[in-house]
C-alpha cells in the first residue's frame, strides 16, 4: 500500500475571509489569525491510512475522504498529475490547503 505524503501548500488569513475587517474571537479581545499549528510547505507521512502524529484531528477529519481515494489507486482530478490532489480543511474562518502525493515505496 502506498504512503501519502502531506503538504501544507496555505493557511488562508482570515483577512481574506473577511475582507480585511477581521472580527474578534467569539468572548475574547483577540483577533482571528491564521491556523497556528502547521506552517506552510510543513509535511508528513500518512502510512497504512493512519493520521501522522502532530497533525490536527479536525483537518484530518476533512483530508481523510481524498487521501484515502490516492491511497487505493484512484485519481480524480485531471488537472493534477496522477497520484497528486489539493484539498483542504473546513475551517471557514481559516483554512489550511494541503497537497496530497502518493509515494510508492
């Protein structure tokens, strides 16, 4: 069974999001920022379909559909090379994209 190797490809600023009014946190002072628990071109090594260690569970949550399409061999986007896709977390406020690459070992 192949690995797939993870790539924080961006952490979307919620500037974006907002249009550059960016809100405070729900009871605090502070204001959203981007994602701070990975850093982009940040990667790991999913093996045997398990979430690497240090990756966050909601983003794992929401990449597992697609790296498990890579994993067995499928290939659903044409604009990406074969055994390659771009997908991302959920977080409406400031989602991370990650590229996804099968390694054959």
């Amino acid at each position: 069974m192949p690995k797939i190797k993870i790539t924080v490809l961006k952490r979307v600023d919620p500037s974006v999001i907002f249009d550059g009014d960016v809100p405070n946190r729900p009871g605090t002072d502070e204001k959203y920022t981007v994602c701070t628990w990975c850093e982009e071109g940040q990667e790991w090594i999913s093996e045997n379909g398990r979430m690497p260690e240090g990756f966050c569970s909601w983003a794992w949550r929401d990449i597992y559909k697609d790296l498990s399409i890579l994993r067995f061999g499928g290939d659903v986007t044409p604009w990406m090379e074969e055994g390659e896709m771009i997908t991302c977390c959920t977080d409406g406020v400031r989602p991370v994209s990650f590229k996804l690459e099968r390694v054959e070992d």
